[in-house]
C-alpha cells in the first residue's frame, strides 16, 4: 500500500513540474523579447534610487554633498539581429529623488533626459531570459504608483513601439550590474 501512495505522489509530483513549466513557457511566449523578430527591438527604462554624496568640481571650486537620495535611469535598447540579441545601455543624469519625470517614458522619452551612450554587448541565453522574467516578475502599477518615490524606488518599463508596461522591481534588482555592463 505504501508503495502505491509513492507512487501516487512522484506521478502528481511530476505533472505539477509539467504544469508549472507549461505556464512558465506561456508566460515567457507573452514577452516583448520573446516576440522580437529580425531587426525589431525593445526598450527597457530602469529607474531607481541610490544614496550617494555627491562631489562636483567645475575646475576652479569642488563642492561636496552630504548623502541624499537620488534617481539613476538607464535605458537598455536590446534589438535582434542575425538571429542573436544584442544590448545597448544608457544612462540619464542624476535627478534628485523624488523623480516625476521617470512615468512620462511611457508616452515619450525626451532630449532633456539627457541619456548617454555607456556600453553595448551580445546577450547570452541566460541574460535574454533574464530580461523577459523581469517583465514577468515585476508588478504591474497603477496610477499611484507612476512617479518615483518612497514606496516605489524601482521601477521598469517596458516599451516595444507604442505598447508598454510599467513594473515595480524589487529593490535589488540592478539590470546593467546583472547584465556585467558597468
């Protein structure tokens, strides 16, 4: 009798693994990235916020400043071509917390924003799969949520053309220190 109980058990073991990878390759067939075909790419925004001192020096004066919160937005540009995913990263300069400008990426992104070119790379497997479970992790926001601000200090969205998603990260989530691009 034990050994059908155990039997029982490996075999509802085994189609809930079933299961539960079926709905992970639904979820990742959902992606932006997984739907990326030749020459398309998608646009990934990370905001979030990091206490720093802060040291300027405009050639004759260096001034320093105590500890504040403050807001890094990269945006990650990843395109396919030749059948591989390659990713260029770029970063806004520093805006004091809390950032409001950070929800407006979900209708335009614009010059004042200031992105710099930083560095570019062909992503591996893992790295792609990595991007598309960000965009399944993440938490979707509501209108509360849009701004950068004490209770939503990560932030993503997504942007494939005039389809987007905003998500919340969890805190120590850093996509261009997962990916090696700093």
């Amino acid at each position: 009798m034990t050994r059908k109980y155990f039997c029982l058990f490996i075999l509802l073991y085994c189609a809930a693994l079933l299961n539960a990878q079926g709905n992970l390759n639904e979820k990742l067939s959902k992606t932006y990235i997984y739907n990326l075909k030749e020459n398309d790419s998608v646009t990934y925004y990370q905001c979030r916020v990091v206490k720093a001192a802060l040291s300027i020096n405009d050639g004759t004066t260096t001034v320093n400043t105590k500890e504040q919160a403050l807001t890094i937005t990269e945006k990650f540009v990843i395109k396919k071509l030749n059948g591989k995913l390659s990713v260029k990263n770029y970063v806004s300069s520093l805006t004091i917390f809390p950032n409001r400008k950070f929800s407006g990426l979900k209708l335009r992104e614009k010059p004042y924003w200031n992105f710099l070119f930083k560095s570019e790379k062909v992503l591996d497997d893992n790295e792609s799969s990595y991007l598309q479970g960000l965009q399944i992790i993440g938490k979707e926001t509501t209108e509360y949520d849009f701004a950068i601000t004490k209770y939503t200090t990560n932030q993503l969205i997504i942007k494939k053309k005039k389809d987007f998603e905003q998500l919340l990260l969890k805190e120590d989530v850093v996509i261009s220190k997962s990916l090696k691009l700093q």
